[in-house]
C-alpha cells in the first residue's frame, strides 16, 4: 500500500476506481479537486446490483468486484441485496439469445485447457475448506486467488472451445464466492457474486450450472425473507435447464421451492414439492449428473424436508427429517441440519432434548467461521428465552464456553 501511495504522490500513476472514490471521501473533496478524472471513479456502477449487459461487461464488473472486496470496501461489504436484481437476472437468462464469448483479443496471456483445469482443482480445494470451517474462513484467500490469478486469464487470449471452459469454471468459482459471502452474511457481495456468476455460465452455455446458480440465489432469498422471490427463483431454475435437468438438480432445485412455500405457509404446495424432490432423486444416476451436485443426496434432502416441516410447525415430522440429515462428512451441513433438530424438539416441548442437541450443534461447529450458522443458533436462542427451566438455564451456562454462541449473542467478532 505505501508503494502504491508513493506510485500516486510521484505521478507515475493514479489512482483506480476502487481508490478514486475512497480518497474523495477521505479528503471530503471532488474528484476534480484531486485532479482524478470522472472514468476512474465508478464506484457507483460497482455497487449496482445490475446483470451484465455483455461477456465483457461480465469480466470488467466480475474484476472490479474482485478487487474492491479483497480490499475490503466497505460499501460493497455492507450493501444490501436488490430483489429487482433477482427478477431482472432471471428472466434475461431465461430468454438470452445465444451465449457469446468475448471478441478476440490481440493482447494479454495465451489461455489453455491446462490454465482451466488450475482454476478447477484450486476452487475445489477452497470449497472443501468452506465447507469444513464455513465461509469465513478462507473467503479473503478466495478472493485475493481470483483477483491475482484468474482475472488476467478471462482478460487474455483463448480459442471459443477454451473460452466456454474458462466461463464455467470461473463462474463456479464465482458461485463458491458467492456462497462464502453468503455464508458470512455479506448479503449484497453475495448477490452480485450470483450475477456475475450466472451471466459467466450463460455465456459458456452451461445452463446446468446457470440453473444451480439460480437454485443459490432462491436459497439466499429465502434467507433474507423473500419468500415469493425465492420460489419464483426455483421455478426459473426449473424451467430454464428443462432440456439439460438431471435428477438430482431436479430434487435440489424443487427442494429449494419447497424452503420458500413452507415460509410462506402454503403446506399443501411444500409437501408437493418435497414429493417431486424426492421422486426426482429416486431416479438419479451419479454417472450422469455433475461433479458439483454430487453432495446432494438423500442427507440432503432429509435436512431440507426438516426445515421445511419447522417452518409449517410440524414439529414431529422435522424431527424425524432431521434424525435421518447427518453426513457425517459435511460439518457446516450437519450443524444445520443438528440445529434444525434442536429447535424441533423445543417446538415439540422436549426443551431438555432440545438443549442436549444443541450443545451436540456447538461441539459440531466449533471449528466454524460463519455468520449464517450463528444465525441458525441465535433464533434457537430467541425462542429457548420464552422456556423458564433449570435445564435452559444449564444449557446457557455450558453454551456460554463455545464462540458460535458467543456470535450469536454479539460477544465476539466472527
């Protein structure tokens, strides 16, 4: 940083649309007045939540988001999600022309399969990595991997055939991008991380993952309360793979409408769409689906039926979901899926079960770095506050001890 600093007080550079705005406001003066030009400033087209008019809007914007949240920005940090933006993306994918690929160019790295295949097998070791210790733990990692490594490489030289394999794989690790913002509760950089993620994977045809992208934007809506969004995001992930659907994206993807519709209370419509989810999976064939969706499986479905059968106060049946929701190889996943229990069996009125199981969630996730499973165990909290009983009280004592519930009581820092 002193470098760059001394770069800009000797003239050799300026500084860029990341560093542009953040002086103006330091010095409380115009980008005139610090002798910046108007093309450098642009963080307001950093901040708008918009889907990607071209290939090379995607790459421009995709960079710019890259390096302004690895030098934590905090307006991006703290920007909130745009529920126009869900709609906007979802349906300008689903009637998009035929997918293009960026003019050639003349400049820049020569890109191969080989340079494809690095990003691949470096984004599968992050994942694994958020899917052990959460989102927070190796999200600035990912980003300064991208910004540093991949950026150069969607700017450089490539043949179509390459150009599609470099999309989809830098969408997906676009996606994991998203999902670990998520996961942190950066909700705003999440969704901006979902569009230029699907905008990615359209232009590299990759419609199966463009629909699973889908499928992460409804889960996040559901998340933040937007229910009716959530299921209309499902649905359109639905539709838009049709001719490509597997079946196991066919259970996720009406999984994840059923998350939304048991929020909303329509029982009827939520049990239909476990039904097809489970139809759906019955049917699959590991060999024909997609390395990436290879973790949905009946554990999964399990512990979405499980929140599903929370949310419309059918106690009985989340518990018998969420018995059945336990990996044993996906931490994050099993301390929802425990968390999920725990509050069952408080709304069933077992308070001393609920509390067992709960503190079974906080061994579980004690390596976790990530807001959302804070969250999970701050509503449980909420509503353990309305059971006045020696055993709650026992039970806050020994949480007491666990940085998740330190987290979710605003004790400590992620």
């Amino acid at each position: 940083m002193k470098r760059r600093i001394a770069s800009w007080e000797n003239g050799h550079s300026t500084p860029d649309d990341f560093y542009g705005p953040l002086l103006c406001e330091a010095f409380a003066a115009s980008a005139a007045e610090l002798g910046l030009s108007h093309g450098e400033l642009k963080d307001a087209a950093l901040l708008d939540a918009a889907y990607p008019a071209s290939p090379d809007d995607a790459i421009r914007t995709v960079g710019q988001l890259w390096r302004a949240d690895l030098n934590q920005y905090d307006p991006l940090l703290t920007a909130e999600p745009s529920e126009p933006a869900w709609s906007e993306a979802s349906l300008r994918w689903l009637v998009a022309p035929e997918p293009g690929i960026p003019r050639p160019r003349t400049e820049g790295v020569r890109v191969g399969l080989g340079d494809v295949a690095a990003i691949k097998t470096t984004a599968d070791m992050f994942a694994q990595l958020d899917d052990q210790f959460g989102g927070d733990h190796a999200r600035h990692s990912v980003i300064q991997y991208l910004n540093n490594d991949v950026a150069p490489l969607l700017r450089g030289r490539y043949t179509e055939q390459v150009g599609r394999a470099l999309f989809s794989t830098v969408a997906e690790a676009t996606l994991l991008a998203g999902w670990m913002s998520y996961d942190a509760c950066h909700h705003g950089l999440a969704q901006r991380y979902f569009l230029q993620a699907l905008r990615l994977a359209q232009d590299a045809n990759d419609r199966r993952l463009a629909g699973s992208i889908l499928s992460a934007m409804s889960h996040q809506a559901t998340f933040l309360g937007r229910y009716t969004q959530a299921a209309t995001l499902a649905r359109a992930a639905l539709m838009g793979i049709s001719p490509v659907a597997t079946p196991t994206l066919r259970a996720q993807f009406h999984a994840m409408e059923a998350r939304a519709l048991a929020r909303t209370g329509d029982v009827a419509a939520c049990e239909a769409a476990l039904s097809a989810a489970t139809k759906a999976l019955e049917s699959r064939n590991n060999e024909d689906e997609p390395e990436w969706i290879s973790y949905f499986d009946e554990a999964e479905l399990a512990a979405e039926a499980a929140h599903c059968f929370r949310d419309v106060n059918s106690a009985r049946r989340a518990v018998a979901h969420a018995e059945n929701a336990m990996s044993g190889s996906h931490v994050r996943s099993d301390f929802f899926a425990t968390m999920v229990l725990a509050d069952a069996h408080l709304r069933a009125g077992d308070v001393e079960e609920a509390c067992r199981v709960a503190l079974d969630a906080l061994d579980l996730g004690e390596q976790l770095k990530s807001a959302r499973c804070a969250s999970y165990l701050a509503e449980f909290t909420q509503s353990l506050s309305q059971v006045r009983s020696a055993v709650a009280d026992d039970f806050r004592g020994q949480a007491a001890e666990h940085r998740l519930w330190q987290m979710a009581n605003g004790l400590s820092g992620p």
